[in-house]
C-alpha cells in the first residue's frame, strides 16, 4: 500500500487483499489451530526458523488472520510490524518479561490501568525487578527517577481513570538518552488520534478490547514497534501461550475498517457531554482533553489530533451521590471496559481500580467521588437527556 495513503483509507483497507485461493473479498478467517507441510523438509526449515511461514497457532505469526490484523495496525501506527494477544494485559506481560531481568528498573505512570498496576508492583517486583511509579505528567520528576538501571518507562497516556496526558516526545527522547526503551499504552486515544510512534516512543501498545474491536465483543491485545523488538519478544509469545484467537483477530480487522468513522463520533459526542457536565450545578468538576479546564490541555492539543471518548467527572455529593446517578441512568450501561459504541458509565474506586489500595488512589487522584463515562457513538441528545434525567433529584 502507498505511503501517503489517508487514515480512513488505511483502516479500510491496510493489510487485506483478495484472498488468492478463492479471491474471497474479505480477510479469511482461518479458524485452525495447526498446519499441514508439504514435506518433512519444509517442516523442518519452518521450526528451524530457515523459512517464514505458519507452524501452529499458539507460534508467531500465528495464522494469516492474525498476520492482517498486525498489518493494518503497523500502517495505522506507523510501526513496522506487531504481535497479537489474547488480551491487552497480556500484551503488557509479554513486553515487561521479555525486555526487563533481575536489577532493572522499570520507570511507569503513576496512573495505569489496576491490572497494570499490579503487574508492576505485585509481580515482576517478585523476579526482582525494582519499579518506580512516577507522576510523568511532571517532566522534573521523569528525570528525577531515571536511573542507570532504568530499562523502560512505560506511559498510558490518557491515564486510566484520571486522564492525566504525559508528554511523549518529551519522556521518549529521556528515555532514548539512558538507552531505556519507551512504551506507550495508546488504548484510550487510538492510533486515529494519537501516533506515538511517530512523536518518537519505541513501541506502541492497545488493549484490543476497546476501540479497536469496538463493539465490546472481545478480548484482545496488539504491540506494534521495530522488526527487532518484535523478535526480542518472540521467546515469550511463543513459549506463554497468550494467544488471541483467531475470531477474535478477524472481528478486530473488522472493527478497525470502521475505527475513523467511530473515533470522530465518539470524540464529538464526547466534547458535547463534557461540556454540558462541565456546566451542570450537580457537578463537581469534570477531566476530558479536549476541555481548556484540564490540566494539560496544551499538551494534549499538541500531541493529539482529537480528544477521543473518555471522561472523568466529580459530583457534588460523593460517592453517594455517584452511585445515585449510576443507578438512575437508563440509555447508559453500568458496566466497566470502554471504547464500545455503547455509552459505559462506572465508579473506578469500586469497580475498574478497587484493587489498588484506597492509598494509592488518594494519592494519584482517583477519588472516591469520581465517575468514569465511555461515551459511545449514539447520538448525543440522546446520552446527555439520560445523563440529565439520571441527575435530576
Ligand atoms: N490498558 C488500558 C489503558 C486499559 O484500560 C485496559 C483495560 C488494559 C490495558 C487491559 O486490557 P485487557 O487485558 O482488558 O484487554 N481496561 C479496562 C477498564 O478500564 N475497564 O475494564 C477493563
């Protein structure tokens, strides 16, 4: 595919071709789970790693569906190959066990995702791994806690929950100095507003699961970055088994081809109901990137093109008063994950981040008055006359 190709176009139509077998127009699913060689030889030059090519399932590349999927995110991010995942946080183990060892050092957000959280704080801590969890939004105290040792500084940026937005270029040519490798979660902002790569990180990383399926229907994780680094992770792709099925592979190819036309509605919709939280009496304040009222907001303008579709708010009342509205919308799913077409509405003190201890949260922010919406791709009068019946007491 040309270079200069547009987003919309490469969301349609980076990766595919027609099948040549049968000249099907869409991608196959190939729903196998091994191989058949045309000889013994071939066999061998497969598992010897002197040919390309398909082995079983659970060995990268996978199967052709799955090579697709990472063709049209590589595009997409502008990286230059990946692997797929069974999940978003087993997308995250696989880069933390393959690039880090005993006496490294792992720089991350202090906001991450809970499970991310407890990755690096609970697990590789026990293969000593020493890890440092940094407000990055803060360039002083990025430099003040990398250390010689510091092997990776991992970002998620928007933050689950708070939304708090670091600056990539700026943390990725830190990194780059120390010989630290750079990981960006780009879950929340997608490749459609946000290019990580591009601004200069190392390699980028979604949880599937959101805006890249779409439709809340999967699991799945992808890590786009260097031929080289994607080969550094092989021996734990291919040894952990946390392989993303291949149905699951096929509808993210599917989700994706419609990734520019959801993203748009989804960042507009978002921008109207922050505005109409932001100007509401109930409510407390309100995180959204795209509103001049965040606190960095000049950054996000900078590095992104769009605000995406996740917003934090505070209500009057507390956690009270949070629960009362979470129980009164009607249109709005009380549910965690994000990025579906449906709007999702959940507390992240009680749900999504109820595993990180009460001090932490305090710490990093996320208070116990917060409410976290994913706003979908319904149409906007729609969600702010629930969000409104739901506030009206
Ligand atoms: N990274 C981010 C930023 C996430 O929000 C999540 C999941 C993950 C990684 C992990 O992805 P998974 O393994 O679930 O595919 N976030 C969730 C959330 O906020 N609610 O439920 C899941």
């Amino acid at each position: 595919m040309k270079k200069e190709m547009k987003v919309g176009t490469l969301c349609v139509h980076a990766g595919e071709a027609p099948d040549p077998l049968y000249g099907a127009h869409t991608t196959p699913l190939y729903q196998t789970s091994t191989f058949v060689f045309e000889s013994a030889e071939q066999a061998a030059a497969r598992f010897g790693g002197k040919e390309g090519g398909y082995t079983y399932i659970r060995v990268a590349p996978n199967t052709p569906t799955h090579a697709v999927f990472v063709q049209k995110m590589a595009a997409l991010e502008g990286g230059e190959t990946g692997q797929t995942f069974s999940s978003g946080m087993a997308a995250i183990a696989a880069i933390a066990l393959s690039q880090l060892e005993k006496g490294d050092h792992l720089v991350s957000n202090d906001v991450v995702y809970s499970s991310t959280y407890s990755l690096f704080s609970s697990i590789l801590t026990k293969f000593g791994i020493e890890v440092s969890f940094v407000d990055t939004s803060d360039l002083e105290e990025v430099k003040k806690n990398v250390k010689k040792n510091t092997k990776l500084v991992f970002l998620e940026t928007p933050a689950n929950p708070t939304m708090t937005i670091c600056d990539i270029a700026e943390i990725s040519k830190m990194a780059r100095e120390i010989g630290a490798l750079s990981v960006v979660d780009n879950t929340f902002a997608t490749p459609y507003f946000q290019r990580p790569l591009q601004l200069g990180a190392d390699v980028v990383l979604h949880s599937g699961t959101k805006y890249i399926g779409g439709h809340a229907d999967l699991l799945g994780g992808v890590v786009i970055g260097r031929r080289g680094f994607v080969k550094s992770m092989r021996s734990v792709v291919n040894n952990m088994g946390a392989t993303l099925g291949p149905h699951e592979a096929w509808l993210c190819i599917r989700g994706l081809k419609t990734l520019h036309l959801r993203m748009e509605q989804h960042a507009r919709n978002a921008m109207e109901v922050a505005q109409f939280l932001e100007a509401h009496p109930k409510i407390e304040w309100v995180r959204y990137p795209g509103l001049p009222s965040h606190p960095q907001h000049e950054i996000a303008k900078k590095q992104m093109s769009g605000f995406s579709g996740m917003i934090s708010f505070g209500i009057k009342g507390g956690i009270e008063a949070g629960r009362k509205l979470m129980n009164r919308v009607e249109l709005c799913s009380l549910a965690v994950s994000l990025g579906s077409v449906d709007t999702l509405i959940q507390h992240p003190a009680s749900m999504t981040h109820a595993s990180v201890s009460r001090e932490v949260r305090m710490k990093v922010g996320i208070t116990d008055d917060m409410v976290r919406l994913s706003v979908g791709v319904e149409d906007s009068e729609d969600i702010i006359a629930d969000l409104d019946q739901a506030l009206n007491w």
